[in-house]
C-alpha cells in the first residue's frame, strides 16, 4: 500500500492527493528522521521536496498547525496576482514598484502613477514584511473575486481550499491591520482552533500546517501561468537587507530564492512573553532542480541554522557536488560520509599529506565550498601516500623516499609533492 500511494504521487495522482497516507509517506522519505533529529524537543514542522523529480525528501508533522506567522504572505501574493488584472502587475518592473516617481522611466510613468499605491503595497508586504500594507493587498484582491457573500479573509480562504487544494483545518481567521482591520472581517470557523505545543493546547490567530504551506508553492511552481509566475519570481526573489534562512541557502547554492519567511519575537503584538514564532517557505530554483522548503517552529529558531546547512548538504550530494561544511574541520569532514572518501579510518598524518598535495596541484579544498577541481585528485593523492607508507603507517626506521616525503610535506626542503610523485614514478606525467 505505501509503494502504491507513492507511486501515485509521482506518477501524476496529485500533489498529496486525498487518501495518502502520508504518515506512512513521511517515513519512507530518505531523510526524515536526520531532519527529525535535528528538531528533536521542538515543536517543529518541516517539508522538503523535490519539485523537478517529484520526490518527498524530508517531513516532520508535516500536518501539524503552527503558526503562519508572515510566511503567509507569498500565497496572498499568488491570490492577488490570479484575481486582479494583469495590467495592474504586470506593467511595471518590480524594481521600480517601490521607487519615487523621479526614478521611474517614462516609459512606465503613466502606469506607474495609476497603480503605484497598491504596487508599493506588494513589494512592501513581501520585501519588508508590512503587515499594514498585507491588509491592503487582500482587500484589493477581494475586490476582483466575486466572492462578496464573504468577506475578504473568508474569501481568501475559501481560494486557498477550492484552488489550492488546502486543509479545511488550516487558514487565516483574521488580519487585523491595513484594510481589513475591520471586526466584521473575521472566519469564524476558527475561533475555537487550538494546536497542541508541548501537549498543551494553543490558540493562535492564524495557523496552517507545513503540508499545506508547501501546497501554494508547488501549485505557483506547475500550475500558475508563465506571467503570473515570472511575476511572483520576480518579487519574491528580491533580498535587501541579511537574507533569511531560506534565502541564504539558495543563494548558496547558486540559485534563485523565491520565498517569504515570518518572525515573530517575545511580547509582539498579539503574542505571548516567551515565545519565537518562525516560518520559512518557498522554492529554491536551482539550474538543473527545484526544491520546495516549508519550516515552522515555536521556539524552535535555534535550530534552524542547523536545518538549513542540512538542506544545502543533500541539495549538493544530490547534484553530486563534494563539499566542505563549514561546520566541519578539515580532519573531521575528510573521514566522513560526505568527504571525498566517504567514512574511513585514514591517518591524521595522511589526511594532511593529501590536503599539502593537493595544494600543491593547485585544487585545494576551501571550507563551506563545493570543490571546483578534479575529484579523482584526492584518489591519486591518497594513493601515493599508500605508495609510501604501506598500511598508512609510519615506521620508526624511515627508507630515503619516505624521509624524503615527509621533509616534503612539512616544508623542510620546499619541494613540491607532485613533482616528487612524479619523479619517484608514483603517478604517470602530462597534462591533468
């Protein structure tokens, strides 16, 4: 039954479609449990995907409601961008949404002065997370639904469950800023929601769970038009300031962020004196993959850096890529799974004979980077250590070459390891 359900969801049967078992889906993921560990005593929600090879890499309570916290201002973007008109978004560039008039060329003037309160409105609410101007997108969006038997909140809900497939369990039940600071404006079908945070039950405004925070971004990634796509990039892929969580890693890794995260701090509005809200949600749009990242805590932020450089290690071991965390000293990552060897028992004297070596061929490995140069160098160097000392040991009587090796590699006669392999025949010449 498991295989079957997954062979459903990759073969076409939907994003997480209705009747999945998905607990027994979240187990089978190769890197569930890592990522479990990693939030281990946390209330933490998680979901990492493999957009372009429809493939769960990683869930934890992917179900649970927590709260959205600002995370849920990309899905208000792609509600606004699929209700009102093109020629409202799409007639200026995004980098002159929050510009002054003087700065805009007048190629774009008239537009720009016709729609320039509610462009403003979307950068800020994405760029610098304004929840005034959030009110102010969803009552303009509102206006182009038809829904008017809702209201503004309503109606974005009643979007999210019919076009984006969500969970009647998760939704906004208010935003009390901009315009829809309004007490009419309210879903009442979750005044009594709660959640549980460490067993005990929770009343937050607005909560939603990872799974389905993770539903708005795949349905933007392989449902949304070309346009209303290249718009939604195009905003949320702006980064001013530190780069959160998310974003960092993209960028990283190369590639494009297209996210939105939310923070909310100790003794913030509507908040407890205790608590850190964090969310993080979006793709990371790489050259040859998309990746699909939700992460949701109560105070859980402490862990989210850890979360992240986890993300982009098996974002790189799945491209292939060897690299060096920048958590990891040079000893440790060379005798892990992740070094160029794999886990192994090689010397200390070993390891940093094969690191002068490949200093000396001008591929030497730089923490917190994917290796640039020729994997098959680090074989090659280790090989010739072998060579050398059989059994990677160092004996007490010392024959002319490995003495001559050793006052190599610790600078006593300054000559170059290479070469010296290449003299002694331990490796074939020409070019490499």
């Amino acid at each position: 039954m498991i295989w079957f359900l997954l062979a459903m969801l990759l073969l076409g049967g939907g994003f997480f479609p209705p009747g999945m078992d998905i607990p027994a889906v979240v187990e089978a993921a190769p890197y569930s449990a890592r990522f479990a560990e990693l939030g281990f005593n946390r209330p933490l929600s998680f979901f990492f995907y493999d957009l372009t090879n429809d493939e769960l890499l990683a869930g934890v309570d992917i179900e649970k409601q927590l709260p959205m916290v600002s995370a849920i201002k990309g899905p208000i973007l792609m509600y606004f961008l699929t209700h009102v008109p093109a020629d409202v978004w799409n007639s200026v560039p995004v980098m002159y949404w929050h510009a002054r008039a003087a700065d805009v060329p007048a190629e774009y003037g008239e537009a720009w002065q016709t729609h320039h309160l509610i462009l403003r409105d979307l950068y800020r609410m994405i760029v610098y997370s304004d929840n005034y101007s959030t009110g102010n997108v969803l009552a303009y969006a509102y206006e182009y639904t038809g829904l008017d038997h809702l209201n503004p909140i309503e109606a974005f809900n009643a979007w999210s469950e019919t076009t984006i497939g969500i969970s009647p369990e998760s939704g906004m039940r208010q935003w009390d800023q901009g315009e829809t600071d309004n007490p009419a404006y309210i879903d009442h079908r979750f005044d009594n929601r709660t959640t549980l945070i460490r067993g005990v039950p929770r009343f937050y405004n607005n909560t939603i769970s990872a799974l389905d925070l993770a539903r708005y971004y795949a349905w933007l990634y392989d449902q949304m038009g070309t346009d209303l796509f290249d718009q939604a990039v195009a905003l949320m892929s702006v980064v001013e300031g530190f780069p959160g969580f998310l974003e960092q890693t993209a960028l990283r890794l190369g590639g494009v962020p297209v996210s939105k995260d939310g923070f909310v701090g100790p003794g913030d509005e509507n908040n407890a004196q205790n608590e850190y809200l964090t969310a993080d949600a979006g793709l990371i749009l790489l050259d040859d993959r998309a990746l699909l990242v939700v992460s949701m805590s109560v105070n859980g932020g402490d862990k989210m850096e850890a979360i992240y450089n986890e993300v982009e290690i098996i974002a790189r071991q799945r491209r292939g890529e060897l690299f060096w965390q920048r958590d990891l000293d040079y000893i440790t990552w060379m005798r892990s799974a992740a070094g160029p060897y794999g886990e192994n028992t090689l010397s200390t004297e070993a390891l940093y004979f094969i690191l002068e070596y490949m200093i000396d061929i001008g591929q030497r490995p730089i923490q917190g980077e994917a290796f640039s140069g020729d994997v098959t160098r680090f074989e090659e160097a280790r090989e010739v250590w072998l060579a050398v000392f059989p059994g990677d040991v160092i004996p007490i009587e010392r024959n002319a070459v490995q003495n001559r090796v050793l006052q190599a590699r610790y600078g006593v006669t300054n000559e170059n390891l290479y070469e010296l392999a290449l003299e002694l025949g331990l490796v074939e010449g020409g070019e490499r």
